[in-house]
C-alpha cells in the first residue's frame, strides 16, 4: 500500500499543482486584472508549445470573466487549468482524450452560463451571445481536431475547415431552438450539450478516416437514449 502511495504521488507533476492553485486562489482573491495577467505568467512559463491549448486556455479565461467568484467553482477551474497545463507540457500520455474532456467541460460550462442567462425567452442580446458562443464551441472542436490529428491536420485542412463551418451554423441553431424549450436552464443546457457531444465525438473521425456505421450507429443510440431520459425526467413549464 505504501509503495503504490508513492508511486502515485511520484507522477503527481506538483508544480503545476502549485500553478493551478496559484490561478484558482488568484480568481478567488485577486482583481481580474490582476488575475488576468498572472494567469498568462502561468499558462506561458515555461514558454512550451504555448499555441497548442491556446483556445481552451482562452475559453477558461473567458469563463472566469462570466463566472462569479466562489470556493467550489475556483476548485474546478483550477483543475482544469491543471489539466491544460498537462496535455500542454506533454506530461500526459493520452492527450486525445484528455483534451476531449476538456473541450466538453469547457463546452458544458459555456452552454450552462448562456442558458442561465437567456432562459428567459429569445430577443436580440439571446441571438447575438448565441452566436458568440457558437464560435467559441466551433473553436473548441477546432482545437481539438488540430492537436489530437497532428500528423493527418495538414492534409485534412480543406475538409476539416468546412466541417467547422458548418458544425458552427448548426450548433448556432441548436442554440436557438434550446431557448424555445420549456425547461430550466440546466436541461436546456443539457440537451444542447449532448447534441455537442455527438459533433466532437463524430466529426473528427468523418474527416480523418475512422468513422464507421457501427460507430455512428452506437453513438447515435447512446445519445438518444440520454435525451429520452433528460426529456422524460424534465419538469416542463408548459
């Protein structure tokens, strides 16, 4: 028991412990300006491949502006501020999925503060955030595809750009229709997330060359399922 304690203490990297803990109480305690400038010392030093998680570093901050300060929520982004400093600094050996998770944590969180803030009805200002964060979750999945498909990411360009663009119109649509539906924020946002799920989960393997029918058709059933069980259990506020 004592050497696996060691062993897992051994590959805990405690210096971007100690630099996710330095960005979390910052945000907690700081102003944002203040917070803002040393959580660029701390994404960038060590200067090292500094544009690979660049996107999920700039939605993070982008969060962190949204998000009210609170105990709870600074844990959480200082995890994930650790866990982009891992796939970062090559410290990690599966960075594919690690970086997936990011992208939907980061993905879920901007969905959840967009629908806690507009789950009131469509207008103007609804239409128009929509749209930014429709190109925010466009730019995660474009992150995504580009560091977990290095090697094919130069030959797969063309198709790979028209596939953000037109993920991009449709996660904008699903947006909107998400503000049409009769439910708290969090099973709007839900709802939507499941439908970004499917993008990040199928996309890359369409444009990269590993999509198969038994994939889609499992991924297709998978999420389907969850939406009846999110759907049945809603409260709806017909």
């Amino acid at each position: 028991m004592e050497a696996k304690l060691r062993s897992i203490l051994k590959r805990i990297h405690w210096s971007l412990v100690l630099r996710a803990a330095v960005f979390a109480l910052a945000w907690l305690w700081l102003p944002f300006w203040v917070f803002f400038l040393l959580s660029f010392y701390l994404y960038l030093i060590p200067f090292f491949r500094p544009g690979k998680l660049a996107i999920p570093f700039s939605a993070l901050l982008l969060l962190t502006f949204i998000q009210p300060p609170g105990a709870l929520v600074a844990l959480v982004f200082g995890a994930m501020f650790y866990a982009i400093l891992l796939i970062k600094d090559l410290l990690l050996i599966d960075r594919r999925s690690a970086h997936e998770l990011i992208t939907l944590a980061l993905s879920f969180l901007l969905l959840r503060d967009f629908y806690m803030k507009f789950n009131e009805g469509i207008g103007g200002p609804a239409l128009f955030y929509s749209f930014l964060t429709a190109v925010v979750l466009g730019l995660l999945m474009l992150s995504y595809m580009g560091s977990s498909h290095e090697d094919d990411a130069a030959i797969a360009w063309p198709m790979e750009r028209t596939a953000i663009w037109l993920s991009f119109l449709f996660l904008w649509q699903i947006l909107i229709a998400g503000l049409f539906l009769p439910l708290d924020f969090i099973y709007q946002s839900v709802v939507v997330f499941l439908v970004v799920v499917l993008l990040i989960d199928l996309v890359p393997e369409h444009i990269f060359g590993g999509l198969s029918k038994t994939k889609t058709l499992m991924a297709a059933s998978v999420i389907f399922a969850l939406f009846v069980i999110v759907l049945g259990s809603a409260r709806w506020g017909l």
